[in-house]
C-alpha cells in the first residue's frame, strides 16, 4: 500500500525584519539575536510581487528576532510593498518595550494584528531580561497600556517554565486583567540554542487544569461528529520563514539558524530568485519536509490524539530527538496530550 499522501500549503509566512533583539531572554532560540542585520526592501517587494500573481491570501508574521528593533522607517520601508497589496493581513510579535504613540498609528492605519510576549506578573518575567541584565517588565506593561490607550487589541504569548509551571491560577488570574483578548502559553522547550525544557511530569496536567482549552473542546465535538480526517483534505502550512538575507526555511520559524549539514541548515533558496509558492508542490523532493512528513504519517497511524495535534511540530521533533521522521515528543505530552486528558478529567470522561 502506497504511503497516504500529505497536502501543504502557503498560509502564513513569517518575515525576519532583523535578527537583533534588544532583550536577551535566557529560552530565547534565536541563536545571531546580538547581531544587528536587516531585511532590504527588495525582499519584501519581491514577495509582495509573488503573492499579487498568485492572488492568494497569505497571513504575514513579523517575528524572529525583535521586529520593531530596527526602527520605524525601517519598518515602514519594508512593510510599503504590502500597502496595497489586498492578499495579505500582517501580524507582529514584540516584547512591546519600544511601543509608543508612533508605532501604534502605524499599527492602526495598516490595520495590523499585535502580539505581545510577556510572562505574566513580574515575578514571572524572570527569564526577561534586557542585555544589561536589567528587567524589562515595567517596559513591556508600558507598551501594552499604549496598545490599549490607543484601542488596539492585543493578544500575548507566555512563556511557562520549571519555576512558573505550580503557578497556573496566578498567571491566569494576571492575564484575564491584563485586557489582552487571547492568551497562548508555550511550555518552554529544547529549541535551537535553547537546551532547558520544562518538567514532563503530572504537574504539566495540573497546569492545564485551570484554564478552558477551546481547541481541545472543539476537537471532542468532531469526534463527536465522527468526521473523517485525511492528511490529503488537510492541508499543512509550511510556516514559510523568510531570514532577513531572503532565506527560506520552510516547517517553522525555530528551524531558522538550526545547524543540520545533512539538511543544509533547512535552507531550501533565496526569495530573491524564487516564489515561496514552488514548494507547495516539491515538499517531497525536499530531504527534511519528506522526513517530516514520514513523521506525520507514523503518528496518524499509531497515536490516539493524532486529529488534534496534526503530527506534532517539526522543531520540537528535530531539537529534542535530532530526527524529524518520528513520533511521540516531550512538547506532544505536555502541549496536547495532557491538555486533553486535563479537560477530559474535568469533564469526568472515561
């Protein structure tokens, strides 16, 4: 029997503004965040041009580095080849320590979409801190008071860890006041430069347990519904990542400055001599997106929370295990399955 085909998609593709960070958070992946390149004009004209011929709708994530850091001309130059392009909505992911009333007009008048990376409550943001060493809580509040003065709506990543994981109640109580309108917590992992990972035991449950999980909730009503899922019907985003010299990574933006000679550090080209769109149709030509898709397939086939977690993330798999065709990782048990067996217990399913 022939192996069930895997359909992809460009849906979002991530864009690297500037590999510099002005923080220097101790889990941060990005392994060149001191380094101060920049992302020309050309590139994003370049994919501008690409996505107007393929008129198709595209979700743009300014992220991978501290977008904001290279300032607001900048930014401006860069984001002026999507102005009045009608195919993409734009996203951005700051520590929001550099927001001020500039940056929120701009945010308004180009209608984007703000993320804001924070912790929860001060004694949460520990691992936050700036390159003097300096916290940088009291900054990243001041650039979420200046997104809600301004009307913006806001939603936050956080980071929980080994000395945050018995603290659920707390950070759910600081987020639900905060006035952000989603929240999603990442359990630190082993990705790129960053080897801690939190605890992969019973306390990960607990943590889930405070909070009402909708994806989690939607997934038990498709079960409920018994609908057939097929990887073909669908169809995986690449996460196409672009590096601020026009490099492309495809499967997740974590895979961008990870060493692997055997995968050619996961470069696949150069948006300056090729459309992202190509690889819709080459990912089996491509060594580690095959491998990932292998992966893919194992779990469908051997894992009873497969419909909900897709296959896993290609990042984790390849940070925690160095290979990309299995299974089973400790970010599949602490972000999916113990998310699911938390909600099923509260719900007393058995």
């Amino acid at each position: 029997m022939s192996a069930e085909k895997i359909s992809y998609s460009v849906k979002t593709i991530v864009l690297q503004p500037t590999t510099f960070c002005n923080l220097n958070c101790s889990y941060c992946y990005l392994p060149d965040r001191e380094k101060q390149l920049t992302m020309s004009p050309e590139i994003t004209l370049r994919l501008s041009g690409d996505i107007l011929s393929e008129q198709r709708y595209v979700n743009i994530l300014w992220h991978a580095g501290e977008p904001m850091a290279g300032g607001l001309r900048h930014f401006k130059n860069l984001f002026e080849p999507f102005s009045k392009n009608p195919f993409t909505t734009h996203v951005i992911q700051t520590n929001a320590t550099i927001i001020d009333d500039d940056w929120c007009a701009f945010f308004k008048t180009n209608n984007f979409h703000v993320g804001v990376s924070i912790d929860g409550p001060e004694w949460a943001n520990h691992n936050r801190l700036d390159r003097k060493g300096k916290e940088t809580y009291i900054r990243t509040l001041r650039g979420i008071q200046n997104l809600i003065r301004h009307s913006i709506d806001f939603v936050v990543i956080a980071v929980v860890d080994f000395s945050t994981i018995d603290k659920g109640k707390e950070l759910y109580k600081f987020f639900c006041e905060l006035g952000c309108r989603w929240v999603g917590i990442n359990l630190e992992e082993k990705e790129c430069i960053n080897q801690r990972a939190v605890c992969d035991d019973d306390r990960v449950g607990k943590f889930w347990e405070i909070r009402e999980v909708s994806s989690a909730l939607n997934w038990f009503y498709e079960l409920n519904d018994h609908q057939q899922f097929t990887l073909a019907d669908d169809r995986i985003d690449l996460l196409t990542t672009i590096a601020y010299n026009g490099d492309i990574v495809l499967l997740s933006p974590e895979l961008l400055g990870g060493k692997c000679p055997d995968y050619n550090d996961f470069v696949v080209g150069n948006v300056k001599g090729q459309s992202v769109f190509k690889y819709e149709t080459q990912t089996e030509s491509i060594s580690y997106v095959a491998d990932f898709s292998n992966g893919v397939r194992k779990c469908k086939e051997t894992c009873e929370y497969f419909t909900f977690c897709r296959g896993g993330q290609a990042s984790n798999k390849f940070y925690e295990t160095g290979k990309l065709d299995i299974t089973e990782t400790a970010y599949c048990r602490n972000s999916k399955k113990r998310v699911v067996d938390a909600i099923m217990n509260q719900l007393n399913f058995q």
